[in-house]
C-alpha cells in the first residue's frame, strides 16, 4: 500500500504542473517532493511523469491516478476543515453520574445557562447514591464529595465550597416533645433516619466549639439518601420527628416556617462537592466545554 504523504506528493505536483511551483506553493522542497514522487511510482510499478530538464508532464498512468484520488483527497480536507471549524460551535453527548444531592442543590444554577452557552451539547444526568466506575458506567464524569472520589481522578470543585448539616423539626413537634439543646438529648427524641443503599445507617455527628459528639439516634421511619430524601422531610414537617441533612435542602421549609432549626451552633460544616473525570484519556469535546464552564463559574463566585 502507498504511502499517503507520498500520494499527497503526487497531487501537489500534479495540481502545480512542477516540482518547483509545488515547492513554493506547498512549503514543501523540490528534492522532498521528488523523492515522495519516485517512491509512488516504485511501489505502483509506473511512471507518473515524464520529467525533462524543461518541463514535467504526466503520463496517463499519472492522469488516471490524479483523476480517481483527487476527489478523495478534497473529501478528506473538507472533512478535517468541518472538524475544525465545529470548535467554536462545540457539540456532542454529555453523560454525567451524580448524587441526588447535587441535581437538587448544585446543577440547577449551572446546567440552564451551561446549555445556553452549548446548545447543540446534550446533556444526559444520571442520579446514582453508589460507588461507581464511571468509565465503566459509560459516563463521561460525575459529581461525588471528597471522601467519595477516586484517587486517580482529576477532581474540579463545582458548587458551593462549604455546606452544613441541619438539624430541624415542626413548630407542632418541638411543641408536643420540647426543643433538644444538646446532642445527647436527641437519644430521647423520634429522629428520622436516613441511609445509602446497602449501608449501614450512619451516626449523627455534632461539634460545637471543642466539644464533638456523636450519636446514634433511633427512630421509627428510615429512608433512602436520595430517592427518598423528599419523603423523610415531608415527614418531618408533618412532625413525625428531627431530621438531620444537607441545609440547602433544609432552606426553602426553614423560610417558609414549616421546619425550624435546631441547635443550630452544632451542625457541623463539610467541604462541597467536586466534579470529577479520568486524567488518563483524552477529554471529550462536551466535557471539556462543561469543565472550562465550571471553571469560569467558580472564578465569577469568588469575584463576588
């Protein structure tokens, strides 16, 4: 099979009617050119042109090999021009594995104006509470907290840098069962408790000052990070018992007055969450634009 630099030669020279007006055109040397000619025509067993010290002609072996490639050629640059020019308009599928938690509280205020900025990416989100290989999964990248990342990932902070524990219940329950002021008086309390599939149910933790506390609260409803989140505050509302998560998802029932904070100088702060990708292949069109966004977002944050 022929070189294709060499056959590439073959039509510059043929496009140019000369080594020379090749060179100049190309940035390539007559000698190279010459050489790539030759070596085309020992591997094809014909002779291309018939070169004198005046002029360069083809044969009709050179005419027939110029009239089927040439088009060939031209379909491949103009592919390769596409290509290129499709970086200002970049495009593709996005699929990104992440935690309820953050398609609740982080990515609505990135993903809307990501896909103004990108309209022809589509953006695929995945809702997952476990320990996955993403790459296996099939997606792209995904949205974990520190203690849940994977050690050989590249890992972007996206979202709030600082979130809290909140510990809330009912103005009816903290009316009917008193309002706890210490960890230690929530093992007397009806608590909503929560966990991730297949795991254990995990303590409360408190700190205040120096003092730090851990308990193990009991309770009569236990629900499922994630899927069942919503169900567990909905009950906490209807004064079933404290519940104790993410703030954020806290926020809206604490302005409109259904859920109260409790012992608010306990909650504990824990760093935010990070978006995350393999560092070992190359990074796809659409995720790339995603990270240079979240880049951009973060830098704009810290400028407030």
């Amino acid at each position: 099979m022929p070189d294709l630099t060499d056959l590439n030669a073959f039509l510059l020279v043929a496009r140019s009617q000369g080594f020379r007006q090749a060179a100049r055109e190309s940035g390539i040397s007559s000698s190279a050119l010459s050489d790539a000619v030759k070596r085309l025509e020992d591997d094809l067993g014909v002779r291309l042109f018939n070169r004198t010290t005046r002029s360069v002609l083809m044969t009709d072996a050179g005419r027939l090999l110029l009239e089927r490639t040439a088009p060939a050629f031209a379909e491949v640059a103009s592919a390769l021009n596409e290509v290129k020019s499709s970086r200002g308009r970049t495009s593709g599928e996005l699929r990104l594995n992440v935690p309820m938690s953050a398609a609740r509280l982080v990515l609505p205020s990135i993903v809307p104006p990501f896909l103004t900025a990108y309209p022809e990416i589509r953006l695929e989100i995945i809702t997952d509470e476990n320990f996955i290989d993403i790459i296996k999964s099939g997606c792209d990248a995904g949205i974990r907290y520190d203690e849940r990342l994977e050690q050989d990932m590249v890992a972007l902070p996206i979202g709030p840098r600082q979130q809290r524990y909140a510990l809330a219940a009912s103005p009816d329950y903290l009316e009917r069962r008193g309002t706890p002021q210490h960890p230690q008086e929530l093992l007397s309390h009806h608590c909503i408790l929560g966990r991730f599939s297949g795991r254990a149910i995990p303590s409360w933790e408190f700190e205040c000052e120096e003092e730090g506390v851990v308990i193990n609260p009991k309770g009569s409803l236990v629900v499922q990070f994630g899927g069942g989140t919503d169900l567990g505050i909905e009950a906490a509302v209807a004064g079933t018992g404290l519940i104790y998560i993410f703030e954020d998802w806290l926020r809206p029932h604490f302005d409109r007055g259904d859920l109260v904070p409790v012992m608010e100088a306990w909650w504990i702060r824990f760093p935010g969450p990070f978006l995350y990708y393999s560092g070992r292949r190359l990074v796809p069109a659409p995720l790339r634009a995603f990270i240079d966004f979240v880049k951009q977002t973060n830098k704009e944050a810290a400028n407030c």
